[in-house]
C-alpha cells in the first residue's frame, strides 16, 4: 500500500510529465502537401499567455484607465486566451510556461523587436542588427529562402501591423509579397481587388489608429485573410502588433484586450484553414513573439538587455543591468506534424533561433543546408533529450506501480494553467 502511494505520489509530483509521453507516442501523420501559417504576437509576455493577469498590475490605477471596467477584463488564461488553451493545450503544443519547467528564449543580445524577428526568421542572432530602425536586412529570411525553392516559388507571403516589416524581410532584394503598417492592399500584390479589399482599404485610411509605425491588428488579419482565400501561399506569415504598443504606452486593460482580440484572430484563421480543402488537415500553425517583457509591475512596460540600454534604448536606463524578462519568449504549434504533447518541458530552453529550420522543415525543406548559422529545428514530432530522460524514469516507475497492483496511468497531456 505504502509502495502503490508513493508511486502514484511520484506520478504526481512529475506534473504528469511522463503522462503525455504516452500522448505523443504515436507517429506524426504523413501530411502530402504541408501548408505552414506562421504567426507572431509582438511582445506578448508567456507570464499572460500561461497564467493570465498578473494581479499586481490590475492593482495598479496607474495601468488600469477604467478601474470601472476592471470586472469585464479577460484576466484568467482560459478567458485570455481560449483558443490557445482550449484547442492548441489539448491537440498541439506549448513551449515556455517557466513556472512549470518548460522555457524558450531569444539568442540575441539585444532583448527588442528588429533584432528578435531577424533571429525569428533568419535562423540565427545577428548582433549587427542594434535597431528597430528601416534598415533592409542584410541577412535572407527563410520566407526568402523558401520563395526560391522548387515548388515554393510565389507561395510565401507576409502580413503585419508593423511598418518595419517589409525592411525585416527586405522586400527589395526578397521580391517577397509583404503588406504591412498602413500600406493598402495594391494589386501587385493581390491582383484584382475584391469589394472586400477595397473597403478593407477605405476602412484603413478613414481608421485613426493610436500609433504612427503601427495600424490596428483587425487590418493586418482581414487583409491576410481575404489573402488566403483568393492566392492560397503555402507558407504565410503574419505578425500582429498591438499587444506590445498598448503595453509600452502602459495600458495594462488594453493589452488584455488585445491579447484577447489576438487569441480570437488566431480561432478566426484557424477555422478559415480547416473549412478550406487545400489547407484542411495539411497546415501547421506556429504561434511566437519576437521578444518577452519585464518580469513584474515596474517593469512589465519594457523590454531591453543591459547592452540594449547601454546603447540604443537609453531611455530605459533606470534599468540599467536589463529589463529582466525581455528574453524569455513563448511557442505554441498545432497542426497534423505536431503529436498533442500539451505542455513540453524542457531541459535547456528552446532558442527562437530554431523558428526558422522549423518552418523549413514543416514544409520538407532543408533550411540549415543553406545557412549554416541556423539553429536546428525544434524537435516537435519527436522526443526531446528531456522526454528521453524521463521515459526512463517513467519506465521505472510504471513498474513499481504494477509491482503494487495499481492501475497504469492513463494517457493524458499536461495542460497549462
Ligand atoms: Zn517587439
């Protein structure tokens, strides 16, 4: 008796991390003609995505402009985030919940968002790329790379809330499809404008919006949308912004508020994919940010290493040794190539430099070959070195479980809080 306890103690004790082994056991279906829609939340904190609100800032009037309001605000991770724990915990997979053992960062040295969507989207950290200013990458982005593939040519394109963006992915030297800030949708690019993208671009230009490098996110996912309907990419990518403009400008509620908006643009695009045969049962979605945030209610605004404040965000240089936090990012991935795994913990922290080999291989492409300076691709379909160890620990433990005559433990995925 006391041996059947312990053992289901242990059980416990592990989170049922040896749980979802058994989960993600079976193979990754075969997919014949994967799709990848890769998709960025500038800035979104993992402290949110993963455990909702922090009470602190609620707390704080300071951050909280309609304290009446308060009751109404998305603050639990369920309410902040359905589709993320609804939908992608329970069929796909999370990567950088670091208060339950699974943590992602970024590589470079700078801690802001040009130099975190590079890393992103080139594969690797390039310490060269010290701004967010318009400078066209000197380094080809996997969206680039892809596009000149057999087989990809013209089947990459790019949306985002951000300005800088088409200098991201250079489009000059890239050629790449790419509609971002308040560019309309032009014909170029989309061919023929619908009734929807013209009102989509009359709407555009009569919207105020709150910042002048960056538009609404409603734009960016409409535009992508009706994108997707009419010229079917195999690989997009779209990068949302207004989580980190609300959180810079200190709106703690209208962050919340987007991030809840984000989530259901997320819901939007996925059932899009899923009620369209050419991407139905054959699309990955891969869900990241470019950067984290400071880890508490004075610093939750910001994001900078102590390098960055040395240089370019002296600003923030109250924070003198770094806004700590900014490096700590966030992955959710769900599709037929990613095995339910739920929560995945990790032994060494996922590097958002792996985003890029990832994408590549989702679609059957060696990204690596090209640029030896990529990181591998994350292992999403197989075990990683921690699911390694703890399958032996499993093993040990299922047999003292059965030594005691206790019932195996069913398979069931750890889910995030
Ligand atoms: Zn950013």
């Amino acid at each position: 008796m006391l041996l059947k306890l312990s053992a289901r103690y242990l059980c416990l004790s592990m989170l049922a991390s040896t749980c979802w082994l058994q989960a993600q056991a079976a193979p990754a279906p075969t997919v014949k003609s994967p799709k990848v829609v890769l998709v960025s939340i500038d800035g979104l904190r993992w402290q949110e995505v993963f455990h909702g609100a922090d009470p602190e800032i609620l707390r704080n009037s300071q951050f909280i402009r309609h304290a009446d309001q308060l009751a109404e605000l998305p603050t639990k991770p369920q309410q902040l985030m359905p589709f993320v724990h609804q939908t992608i915990a329970s069929q796909g997979m999370l990567v950088g919940d670091r208060r339950r053992g699974s943590a992602m960062q970024v590589s470079n040295p700078w801690h802001f968002s040009y130099p975190g969507y590079n890393e992103l989207l080139s594969g690797f950290p390039d310490p060269a790329i010290n701004s967010n200013g318009k400078i066209a990458n000197p380094n080809v982005t996997v969206l680039e790379w892809l596009n000149q593939q057999p087989g990809m040519a013209q089947q990459v394109a790019a949306f985002g809330s951000w300005d800088v963006l088409p200098f991201i992915l250079n489009t000059e030297r890239s050629k790449l499809p790419v509609n971002a800030g308040f560019a309309p949708m032009n014909e170029q690019m989309a061919g023929p404008l619908t009734p929807q993208l013209k009102l989509l671009n009359q709407l555009q230009r009569q919207t105020p919006s709150p910042w002048a490098a960056v538009r609404l996110d409603v734009f960016t996912q409409q535009f992508a949308l009706e994108y997707l309907t009419q010229k079917k990419p195999r690989l997009l990518y779209i990068a949302y912004g207004e989580t980190d403009d609300f959180a810079h400008d200190g709106q703690y509620d209208q962050y919340l508020k987007a991030i809840r908006r984000t989530d259901g643009f997320i819901k939007e695009l996925w059932q899009q994919l899923q009620s369209d045969p050419f991407y139905a049962g054959q699309t990955t979605l891969l869900i990241s940010t470019d950067h984290g945030r400071g880890d508490n209610a004075n610093s939750w605004q910001h994001h900078a290493s102590g390098r960055a404040i040395a240089g370019y965000m002296k600003k923030l240089k109250n924070f003198g040794n770094g806004v700590s936090g900014s490096d700590q990012i966030w992955l959710a991935a769900l599709g037929p190539q990613i095995p339910a795994r739920g929560l995945v913990q990790t032994q060494q922290p996922w590097s958002q430099s792996q985003v890029a080999s990832t994408v590549a291989e989702l679609l059957g492409y060696d990204y690596q070959a090209y640029q030896y300076k990529a990181a591998a691709a994350i292992p999403l379909g197989t075990a990683d070195e921690a699911t390694v160890q703890l399958a032996g620990r499993r093993a040990a433990m299922t047999t003292a479980a059965e030594g005691a005559g206790s019932a195996p433990q069913q398979g069931t995925v750890l889910t995030p809080q």
